[in-house]
C-alpha cells in the first residue's frame, strides 16, 4: 500500500506499508538494536569512500594539467 499526495502535477510519496517490508524500525534506528550494529564500522566506510574520492580527484587534476 502506497500513499501518495498530489499536489500541482507532483506526485509525493507520503507513506507506504507491505506485509514483506525489509525495514526494520529497531535496526534502523541505530540506538536499541542489541549490539547489531557497530558504529566503529562506518569509520572503514568513510575511509574507503574518502579513497574513491581523493583518488578520482587526482586523476582529474592530472587530465587538467597534463
């Protein structure tokens, strides 16, 4: 089930509901979730995203001044 609001030509999603939903509010939440999630690993996150990023600039800056 989709809820939706219209408004001026615009279609804005306000809410859904499925009996198969993967969402889980405990989870999601990142607070009361029992030890599921380590915050310590978002730091390996961002450091792997921070290499992506550095190294595509790079790669542009040597395209530029080459």
């Amino acid at each position: 089930t989709v809820r939706v609001k219209l408004y001026k030509g615009n279609v804005i999603v306000v809410g859904r509901k499925s009996p198969f939903s993967l969402y889980d509010k405990v989870i999601a939440s990142f607070e009361n979730d029992k030890g599921l999630y380590n915050q310590a690993d978002a730091g390996g996150f961002i450091k792997l995203q921070a290499l992506r990023l550095r190294t595509l600039g790079v790669n542009r800056y040597k395209k530029t001044f080459s």
